[in-house]
C-alpha cells in the first residue's frame, strides 16, 4: 500500500506485471513480450 504514495515511479517490470494481470483479468489477448521490448528498448527500430 505504501508503494503507491511512494515518490519513486514503480519498475518497469511492476508496470509489466500489474497490466498482464489486468489483461488476463479482463480477458484480454495481449502480446506483452514485444512491448515489453519496446518498452525495455525504446530506441530500437520497430520496423
């Protein structure tokens, strides 16, 4: 509870972590490797 009024901005692995949970929750087919690549590596080509 203390993480979300920290002054810190969560990981990125914790902002991974918690939208595959909310895409699995929701029923939701998501390909969260390649963003997390794209996320992980933003300055990678994307084409």
């Amino acid at each position: 509870f203390a993480e979300i009024f920290s002054s810190k901005p969560p990981s990125t692995d914790k902002k991974l972590k918690l939208m595959r949970e909310i895409s699995k929750d929701s029923s939701i087919e998501w390909d969260s490797k390649a963003f997390e690549e794209r996320v992980k590596n933003p300055h990678a080509s994307t084409n």
